[in-house]
C-alpha cells in the first residue's frame, strides 16, 4: 500500500469532491432542464462524495486487487457514510437533502440498493481506474506545495462550509416560523368565529339600543377592512406591473405574502377589539358572568397578534435570499415536520 501524507489525503478528498460535483450537477441539471449548482456548499464541491471516496480508498487499497472485496467494502463503506450524514443533517436542519423513499426497498428514505449499488460501482471504477492518475499527479507535488496547496484549499473550504451552513440554518429558521405562524393564525381564526356566533346568541336578549351600538361598531369595522382590502390590492397590481429580475421577483413575492399575513392579522386584531368592545357594551346593559374569562382571552389574543406581527418583521430578505440559495442548489430537497412551509418556499424561489 501507498503511504500518503495529511496533504496527500486532502488532496484527494477535494479532488473527489470536485468530481462528485460534476455528476451531481449534470446529473440533476439534465433531470431539471436548468443548470444546476448542486450541493450544500457555494464552490463546486460535494464534501460527502470526498468523504465517501476517503471511506473506500481506506477500506480498499489493502484489497484493490481483488475487485470483488473492492464493490463490496466500497458499497458497505460509502452506504454506512451515506445514512448517517442523512439522518445528522435532517436533524440538524429539519430537511432531507436527498430522499430515496420512492425507491424500493430503502431504508428511512436516507438509502437504498439502488443507490447502494451505485456506490459500489463507484468504487470498482474509483480504484481500477480514476484514483492511478490522481495519485500519480498528487505524488509528484513537492511536499511543500502540496501543504500549501491544502491548507489553502481547508481555508476556503472552511469559509463556504461557514456561509452555507448559516444559510441553511436560515432557512430552519424560516421553516420553523412559517409553520407555527400559519397554525396559530389559523386558531385564532377559528376561535374569534366560534367566539363572534358565541357572543352573537348571549346579546340576542339585548335592549335595543346596544344592539344598534353593537352594529355600527360592526359595520365601522367592515368598512375600514374593505378599505384596507383595496389599497392592498391595488399595491399588489402596482407590484406585478414592474419588471422585476428573478431574486427582485422572489422578493415581491414575499413582500406580497408578508403583506397578506399582516393583512389577516389586522383583521385579526379589529374582530378582537370589536369583541371587546362587544364585552363591555354587554356588560353595560347586564352583568356577565364570564366578562373575566372573556376579557382574558381576548386579551391574550392581543398579545399573540402582537407576537405575530414582531415574529413577522423578525424574517428579513437576507433571511428569505439565503434560503432560496439553498433551494436552488438542492431542489429535491423536503421537509417532513414543515412540509407546507418548505412548499411554500419552494414555490417562491420557484424551485420544482
């Protein structure tokens, strides 16, 4: 067996690396029609095919005259990589960056024989045939240049690996927030409806002249929504007019969807203050037993408005770039905890 050096082994590790991007990213850009930048990192590198290439020649340069032990040490070797690096980044990130459950016989989505196989391949054509070039070429780099050659290489690595993985940590980020935005919006307009029809039966028994102050405040508050309904429409119409590049686009769209989601939470908050308004109109022509109970949880209902409207202006456009960067590079990606929300973006960034 060939002794290598530390800088021999990160030599090879990039080399592979580099490869492994190149069929990544022919293979997927063929599949989507577009060219592809494949990976989790900016630079054309893939680091889990440098790994998975670090794995086999290990295992099998005692053995790389046995072709059969090379397929199968190769296989078990780069599979073994393959499902732990899966299941560490879904737990890290909350997404899949790959997922093999539409293929048979696959384990957890994170590998199958298919790709298993593939693996194995790999390795046969990795050892007998790819790797005798690359180690006569990075054996003949004086040590020197070839320590030099490293370190600067980790460096730049090291920077790319950092800036991307801030990137996906946004997109978690986002992810996170979309989800839990949408279900609490959507509870809070379920109970303000329960709570509206509740509030409507208890004043049927009402005098007269409450009602009537019970409907102007009603119709007040239509009208200021109608209101804000239009002025919102005829900026959404401005918007499309305008040409717009692709990251421009991307942006409008989700400025129009913050301006969607600060629209139902005002409508949101005037239910709220017209209930409360309700309560205490209520409580003026009799005495309510439950005036405490309601005011509470209107109340609370505020402040959870409130909390929306921050968490909202809280996700900013680097936030929503970075996470489009991040689709764009890895477009079959999924989430499984917040599927709609990565659906969401995903139809943003217009990823398919």
């Amino acid at each position: 067996m060939q002794e290598y050096d530390l800088s021999h082994w990160v030599l090879f590790f990039f080399l592979y690396s580099f490869l492994g991007w190149i069929w990544e990213s022919c293979y997927v850009s063929v599949r989507k029609h577009r060219w592809v930048n494949r990976g989790f990192m900016h630079g054309p590198m893939l680091p889990l095919y440098g790994s998975g290439a670090m794995v086999v020649l290990i295992m099998t340069i005692p053995v790389r005259d046995n072709i059969l032990l090379v397929f199968l040490m190769g296989m078990i070797g780069a599979t073994i990589l393959e499902y732990f690096t899966g299941i560490t980044m879904e737990r890290l990130f909350h997404v899949r960056y790959w997922d093999y459950r539409n293929l048979k016989f696959n384990v957890r989505g994170y590998i199958c024989p298919l790709a298993s196989l593939c693996w194995g391949a790999f390795s046969i054509l990795m050892v007998k045939v790819v790797h005798i070039p690359f180690e006569h070429m990075v054996l003949l780099i004086p040590v020197t240049i070839a320590d030099i050659l490293a370190f600067v290489l980790t460096i730049a690595a090291a920077v790319d690996f950092t800036q991307s993985f801030n990137e996906a940590m946004d997109m978690k980020r986002i992810l996170v927030q979309l989800e839990a935005s949408k279900e609490q919006i959507q509870k809070m307009q379920e109970r303000l409806k329960d709570a509206s029809e509740e509030m409507q039966d208890r004043l049927k028994d009402a005098s007269e002249g409450v009602q009537e102050r019970l409907k102007r405040a009603s119709e007040g508050v239509q009208e200021r929504l109608e209101d804000s309904y239009l002025l919102y429409e005829e900026r959404k119409e401005m918007k499309a007019a305008e040409k717009q590049t692709r990251k421009e686009l991307y942006l409008a769209k989700i400025e129009e969807q913050r301006r969607e989601r600060k629209e139902q939470l005002t409508q949101l908050s005037e239910k709220v203050e017209a209930l409360l308004r309700t309560v205490r109109l209520e409580n003026e022509a009799q005495e309510s037993e439950s005036k405490g109970n309601w005011r509470k949880e209107l109340a609370q209902m505020r402040s959870n408005i409130l909390s929306e409207r921050k968490k909202l202006g809280s996700r900013t456009d680097r936030n929503y770039v970075n996470a489009m960067r991040q689709l764009r590079r890895n477009p079959t990606a999924v989430s499984d905890k917040f599927k709609n929300a990565m659906e969401e973006l995903k139809k943003n960034a217009e990823v398919k």
